[in-house]
C-alpha cells in the first residue's frame, strides 16, 4: 500500500506545497553577501559553454564561442578575487556547467587560481567522454583535481542517438574504452547516468550499470530525468516525454544491481567502498555559485546570478558580483531547507542539528521527522534519522521536485535573455544595450 503511485504522487503535493517558499526570489543589485557566521563554505563555479546543446538539458549553457569563453573566465577569476578580498574562504570547489572543460587553458588557470587563494581540499570538474583525451586527464592530474565527474547519460546507442550525443560524443562502446583510460587517475571517477528516458527500457538500465561496475570508475551518480516546460518541449521531438510511473521500477533496479559493491552516499549517488564525495549540495552547509546562472546558499539566504552573459560581465566589470535575485528563508524553511539536504544525504545526526538549531529544529519540524518515520521512511536511534530504501526513493523524487521547481526558474529567467542566448556568439560581440535579467518569480 504505501509502495504505490498514490502515496508518492499525495507526498509530492505535501511536499510541493511546504516548500512553496523555497524559491520566492526578489531583485537585488550584485552586492556582495556576507561570510557566513556558521558552517563551512564551498565554492561552486558555473561554466555554461557545451558545443552541442543537448535537448533534455535543463542547466544554464551556451553555444562555445572560444573568445567568449576567455572573456567569461577572466570575468570569473575576477568575481573569484573578490569573494577572497570580502573575507569569503571556501573548503573545496566545485566546476560544473554546461561544459568546464570546454576550453582547458582558462579552467586549469581558473583552478591555480581558487588553490592559491583558498587551499581548497576537493576539486571537484565535470566533462563530457570526448574530453577524455590522455593529454587533458593529465593536466587536470596535475592541476590537483580530485573528482573527476564525466556525463554519459547511458551506453545504449539508440538512447545516445535520440539524446544527439552520438555524433558527437561517441557510442557506447567508444565511451566505456575512454573512461577505462581514465580510471585510477583521479581520487574520484564519477560516472553521470540518466534514468527514466522515455524510450529506455529496464533491460537496457540494466546494461547500462552492468557496463558502469566493469569501468574501473568508483563512483555513479544516477539522476531521474529532470524536466521543465522548456526541455519538454524541445525532448517532444526524437526524446518523447517521460512517463514517471516508471520511476520506481528504475530506482529498484538501480539499488537491485549496484548494491552492495557501491555504497549509497545520497539518494541518487552511489560510491565504491563508501570513498569520494557527492555533489556540492549534500556537504555544504553554505555554498557560493559564481559566474552566470549559479545559486549560492549563505546563512538561510538563496541567491541566484544574472542569466545574460553580457550583464554578467557588465556586473562584474563594475566591482559587483554577478548575484541579481535572492530569497530570505523563513525560519521555519530554512530548518526544511536543512532537513531536505541532510535526509537526501541519508542521514541526520541529532547531536548536530541540536547545536546548529537548538530544540526548535526537532519542535518545528516534528510532524516531518514523524511523517518520516510512521511511513518508514527512515529509522530512528540514539544518534538521529537514518534514511531506508523505502525513504530513499522518495528523497529522490522530493529533490527532483525540487530542482524540476528550480529549472522552472532557470526558464524564467533564460526567458529574459533569449534574444541574446539565440544569438550568433558574433554578434555578442557587439556592445549592444545589456540587460539584466532580474524578474522575480512569478
Ligand atoms: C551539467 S552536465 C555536465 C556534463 C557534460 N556537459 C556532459 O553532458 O557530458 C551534468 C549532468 O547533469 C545531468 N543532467 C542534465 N540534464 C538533466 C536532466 N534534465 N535531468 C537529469 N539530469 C540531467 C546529466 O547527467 C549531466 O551529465
Ligand atoms: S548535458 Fe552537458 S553537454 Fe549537454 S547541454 Fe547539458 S551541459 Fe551541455
């Protein structure tokens, strides 16, 4: 009974509506925010540029246009120095995008840059398989990268073909042979896999992390297809459109075939052994997303950068940051917010929430640990909440909820700037009047 669509679907609408809040965001003017008072930093740097734009792709990216690009990076590195003049310290690093490897002088010069100011522990940079090329994975070796995160999406060629990721990054079987040259090198290998494709079948699922465990790569992060209005509409053509039904049956499989030889490090990222780290929102208690189109998480405060290339340069050149909306949590989402982040990552250690909140994190939230635990979705002890299977599947549907209500703002504010996103990177070029792109949410 409580394994079925119905109760999925009726958590979803409770859920939806507790966190209605979460991204209610208001104007703001590229002013610096303050260091946090409590909990470490991490440092998430956007970079939107892909040479192919994927269809099913719901993050901020970009055509690549190599001198955009460099004027991008040094804008970057700019924005960077300026968190470290503002007392800003950050424990590791985060290269995400669109495609950080998309030109790798500007990104090896940007990483030397964030590991002289801040001696960050982790370096973490997705790629795509054709940038695993020996000369690059050297270079990244070198430069102290430390995880290593390579998008595949799946090894099935049919799925390949319809995402139009063949042609350019290669088959199935080309992809596998690039990762395996890539094993061993980093720390972390992380391998992207896409479930819940609308034309993919749970034999070919099952294929897909059949190839994954033969890799040598000692990590897999396996997301839910994200969607938002935009994405559905371009996916409708050769993708189709997701049916979420399918989702359980693909998240049993997932835990059926990896477990136990991969351990599970948040709902939707399985590590060997238990080794290596997840993405950047499960560790960080406070994050700072620089560049365009990046969110920063600061002492209960949301913020969110300018989408427009062209305002992201023109804010930094006038000594801002490139953040142009954020939102205040309440008290009460912020302790959800917390609670959201911590349970997705498995866990939520009692002793810690008592010192971070005090007693009013465990009054507030009651009737949401309690719904947690009658509904067996997590387990407790003396140490705190431990998340089940049966939880973990539904952790993973609420932040795929979540971020679908984030792509949902990425939408909105991509709207602002579509003149300029559609347009020649030449023609970028040109000093044509900027615009911001700080509507509020509606
Ligand atoms: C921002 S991409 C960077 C990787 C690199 N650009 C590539 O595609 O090879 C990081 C990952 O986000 C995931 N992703 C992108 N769009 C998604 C969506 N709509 N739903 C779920 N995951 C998505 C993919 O697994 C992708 O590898
Ligand atoms: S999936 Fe990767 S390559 Fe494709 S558009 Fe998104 S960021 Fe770019």
């Amino acid at each position: 009974m409580l394994d079925s669509p119905v109760i999925d679907s009726l958590l979803i609408r409770i859920f939806r509506f507790r966190t209605r809040g979460f991204l209610r965001m208001e104007e703001v003017d590229g002013a610096m925010p303050a260091v946090p008072q409590e909990g470490g930093c991490q440092l998430y740097v956007h970079i939107p540029f892909c040479e192919t734009l994927c269809s099913f792709c719901s993050f901020h990216r970009v055509q690549y246009c190599p001198e955009r690009a460099r004027r991008y990076f040094a804008a970057l590195r700019e924005e960077i120095r300026r968190y470290h003049a503002a007392g800003h310290r950050f424990t590791d690093v985060y290269f995400g995008g669109g495609t950080p490897t998309a030109e790798p002088a500007e990104l090896l010069e940007t990483i030397g840059l964030v590991r002289r100011l801040f001696g960050v522990r982790e370096i973490s940079v997705e790629t795509n398989p054709k940038d695993l090329r020996p000369d690059l994975l050297e270079q990244l070796r070198l430069a102290g990268v430390t995880r290593l995160s390579v998008g595949v999406q799946s090894f099935d060629d049919r799925l390949l073909r319809e995402m139009e990721r063949h042609e350019k990054y290669g088959g199935g079987a080309e992809i596998a042979d690039r990762i395996r040259g890539a094993a061993g090198l980093f720390p972390t290998l992380n391998v992207d896999l896409i479930f819940n494709q609308p034309h993919q079948t749970l034999a070919s699922l099952e294929r897909d992390l059949e190839i994954f465990q033969t890799l040598g790569a000692n990590q897999v992060s396996c997301y839910p297809l994200m969607t938002s209005p935009s994405v559905l509409r371009r996916m409708a053509g050769a993708m189709g459109t997701p049916d979420r039904r399918r989702l359980r049956q693909f998240y049993a499989t997932i835990l059926r075939r990896l477990q136990p030889e991969f351990t599970p490090t948040s709902a939707w990222c399985f590590t060997r052994r238990g080794q290596g780290g997840d993405e950047y929102i499960v560790t960080a208690e406070n994050y700072v997303g620089v560049g365009s189109g990046a969110f920063s998480y600061l002492d209960g405060s949301l913020y969110a950068t300018t989408f427009s290339l062209q305002g992201y340069e023109k804010l930094i050149a006038s000594g801002r940051t490139g953040i142009v909306t954020r939102h205040r949590l309440g008290e009460t989402d912020r302790l959800r917010y917390t609670l959201l982040v911590k349970m997705f990552g498995l866990s939520l250690d009692r002793a810690w929430a008592q010192r971070r909140y005090g007693s009013k994190f465990f009054r507030r939230l009651w009737g949401e640990l309690r719904t947690l635990e009658v509904l067996g979705a997590a387990r407790r002890d003396a140490a705190g909440w431990k998340l089940t299977e049966r939880g973990m599947y539904w952790l993973m549907l609420m932040m795929s909820e979540f971020f679908e209500s984030v792509n949902a703002y990425r939408d909105s504010m991509r709207a602002h700037v579509q003149a300029e996103l559609a347009a020649e990177p030449s023609a970028l070029l040109a000093p044509a009047a900027v615009q911001r792109n700080l509507a509020p949410l509606g």
